[in-house]
C-alpha cells in the first residue's frame, strides 16, 4: 500500500481516498480541493500501511471516500476510521469478487487472466462512461508500471478469497453508477442493501469523478 499527498496545506479537513485497482494519483491532477487535506492511498501489493496513513491526526473534520477495491482495502482497516465524520463508498463493496454482492467469479477470472492485455488496451476505456471522459483521462493517465498492476490484482484476489468479511455498519452511505461496466451495479445495490447503506445513483461509468469539480461535493451527494 502506497500514499501521497494531493493536497497537504495544514487545513481543518481532511479527505482520506482509497483508489481502486491499477490506479495513481495521476488521472486526479486538476481537481480542487476545496480547504482540505487529501491524502491518496493506492497500490495493493501489499497492506502494510502508510506512515502518512497511520499519522492523520489533528484535524477538525474526516472522511473517507473509498472507490472500487478501495472499498475492500479500506473496510480492512475500519478501525482507523472510526472517528471519521463521513464514510463513503463508491462503486465498489466488501465483497469485490462474488457472485451476488461484487464482481461474478468468472468475470473476475477472466479479468485476471488477459490483465495485461486488458491494461494495453480497453480496461481504461471500459472504466469510463465515454470517449470524452476517456479522452481527459487520457492527458493525465497511470503512470505505474503494467506489471505492477498486474500483480496487484493478483494479490488482491488471495486477500480476498483468504479474508472472512464479517460486515457490520460501516459506510454512511453509498455512491453506485448505473452505467458501471466493471461492477455491475445490481450486485452492489445487493451488497449495499443487506448491510443496510444508503444508496445513491449516479448516471456514470465506473470512473465517475469527473461529474464532481473536487472531492468534497462528494459528501453531499446524499444530503
């Protein structure tokens, strides 16, 4: 597990986002941030946490936003966030590879199996809602080697298929696009819906942080 400041100015906020697999901060360069801290936490390769992570102290107001397997990763973690003023899910759930509530086994399999392939070619377009957003995601694309992805995704299916997610309430509420090509977005309402979160629909792709001009407008997507 890597990190890295998106924005670090000794604000009273802070938004602590859990990226989803084969991701960087680089696609999330021009946002706004609105008077807050953001520290951004991605690369599964491993779990060890952080020094950044497991430093966040001192501020008035904390939220998590976790996205795709970041919801995953960052329920693994719970504890850290107990205090945290928001904590929000977004197109993904606890369970990110299953048949009912994540991604179907097989189509995971099959993901895992031509991930290179997929990451040369059309992953990132199926990520995103259209070719416009695919073409701004294209000025600040991943930057991290494909092999290291790769192997992310690798390591996250045995964490998962070796982790016992016994759910309690966590997320405050839960962000779902109803376009989403790589979670289908019936199997999170499920997941969602029997750990009784709050569900909101989006008119997105998988991606779908271009809707918002900074992170923060996220939190009030459910009030």
């Amino acid at each position: 597990m890597k990190s890295c400041w998106l924005n670090k100015q000794n604000n009273k906020n802070l938004i602590v986002f859990f990226a989803g697999w084969s991701f960087d901060e680089n696609p999330f360069k021009g946002f706004e941030f609105d008077e807050s801290d953001v520290l951004f936490v991605y690369d599964y390769n491993e779990l060890t946490m952080p020094e950044d992570l497991a430093n966040i102290k001192g501020y008035e107001n904390k939220t998590l936003i976790a996205w795709s397997m970041g919801v995953f990763t960052a329920y693994l973690l719970k504890d850290l966030f107990a205090d945290f003023n928001h904590k929000i899910a977004v197109n993904g759930t606890v369970n990110p590879v299953n048949n009912d509530f994540g991604i179907p086994v097989k189509m995971f399999e099959l993901t895992l199996k031509h991930a290179e392939k997929g990451l040369e070619g059309k992953f990132y377009q199926n990520v995103f809602l259209n070719e416009k957003e695919f073409e701004r995601y294209s000025k600040n694309p991943v930057q991290r080697p494909i092999d290291n992805r790769v192997s992310e995704l690798e390591n996250l299916y045995d964490l998962i298929k070796n982790t016992n997610i016994e759910y309690g309430k966590f997320y405050d509420f839960a962000i779902v696009s109803d376009f989403d090509k790589i979670i289908p977005p019936k199997n999170q309402i499920n997941s969602h819906e029997k750990n009784n979160t709050p569900v909101v629909i989006l008119k997105s792709g998988h991606f779908p942080f271009y809707n918002f001009s900074n992170l923060k407008e996220i939190i009030n997507v459910y009030r």
